[in-house]
C-alpha cells in the first residue's frame, strides 16, 4: 500500500468482507484472510482458534452485522491494529471491536480479534 489512506481502505475493505454471509459461510475463504496463528477473545468469553472458526462459522445464520467509526493505528509495518464498533442486529447488541492484522506472504491476514459488548444506544461507550 502507497499510503496510510490506501492502507485503512483496504483493510476496511477485508472487517466489512468478514462480516458477510457468503464470506461467512465460506471456509476456503475464510482460511484466506485468517492467519494460521489466528486466534478470537469473542464477546461472550470463548477464545477461537482459526479451526474452529472454519468449523463453526460456516454453519452459523447470518447475524445481520453493521459497523461504524473504523480505524487503523499501525502496531510495525506490517502489522495494524484495526477498531471499529458493530450492530448485531440478530442479538439487538452493540460492540466495540478490535483487529490485529499482520503482512504474510504478499497478503494481509486477521492474527487476532476481540469484541466487547458495550451500550452505544446513547452513542458513546458505558
């Protein structure tokens, strides 16, 4: 990526492709854009490795996801941490999320992930 700008686009553009049903249901796909040493501290206390996302993720219903207010903050130069915060519109709950996504092999993977659920009814974190 030529530009921070660039960067941030793009990696907006992998949060809001994970976020996608088809994408969801998809492990080889999945399997592309999550590292080998992927692991999630999920917003309800479980901690998922990458197979367990493949497992698990392809068989669960779309959950209706929108996301706001993203960010990317760099960790090294090839490795950002992305933040954002999501509607889960199936569950009526709001979440702040976190991303770490590391350069491999000419592509950038999700390394970790956490959710946090939180009150953005009133717009600001509680």
């Amino acid at each position: 990526m030529d530009s921070q700008k660039e960067l941030k686009e793009h990696l907006y553009t992998l949060e809001t492709t994970l976020l996608k049903d088809d994408v969801r249901k998809s492990a080889d796909t999945l399997n592309e854009l999550l590292a080998d040493d992927f692991v999630e501290y999920s917003s309800t206390g479980e901690i998922y490795d990458k197979e367990n996302i493949l497992n698990r993720l392809p068989s669960e219903n779309d959950p209706g996801i929108t996301m706001r207010d993203f960010e990317i903050k760099y960790l090294s130069p090839k490795a950002v941490l992305t933040t954002f915060k999501v509607f889960i519109e199936s569950k009526q709950k709001h979440s702040l999320r976190s991303s770490v996504w590391k350069f491999n092999d000419g592509r950038w993977q999700m390394t970790f992930h956490q959710g946090t659920v939180t009150d953005l009814s009133q717009g600001k974190p509680s």
